[in-house]
C-alpha cells in the first residue's frame, strides 16, 4: 500500500465521520468511485483496534487530578459548595 493511498483513505475517512450511519454507504460509493482497495482502508479507520478498545477501558471516569475535589465533595456535601468550604 503507498503513502498516497493511505493519506486518501485518511481523507475519506475524515469525511465520513460527517455523515449520519444511513448515509455512510452511498459516501463510501461516491467517495472511492469503485476503489476496492481504498474502501477497505478507509472501513479500516472506522474499526477501532484492540489497543483503542483496551485504554479507553482502563482511563478512569474521573481524571486523577479531579477525584480528590469529588471524593471531597461526597465526604462533606453540606459543607461544600463548588469547591468552596462554608464553615
């Protein structure tokens, strides 16, 4: 597979994640004009991979730098609001 043809899949792709599930199959049509090859690197880019899958389990639903201020909030509710102690 070449450079070239790569960087055009990447373009169809980008262009693809426009378009709503309906339309996406008559996009691939107008998009590849018939290119096999191309059509099956772009459908590729759709599919995520088993590394995407696999970190985007294990990222926490709180970044780090955020689960002290809930932890906080959720140990002292009535006495914190926004982050501001009201003592």
């Amino acid at each position: 597979m070449g450079h070239r043809k790569q960087q055009q899949a990447e373009a169809v792709f980008h262009d693809l994640v426009d378009q709503t599930p309906d339309e996406q199959n008559k996009f691939f049509e107008m998009a590849c004009k018939g290119d096999i090859e191309l059509r099956e690197l772009a459908e590729k880019l759709l599919e995520p991979s088993d590394e995407v899958i696999d970190r985007f389990l294990q990222t926490p639903a709180f970044a780090p730098e955020h689960r002290n201020a809930v932890q906080l909030q959720a140990e002292h509710s009535e006495k914190i609001v926004w982050y501001y102690s009201m003592d």
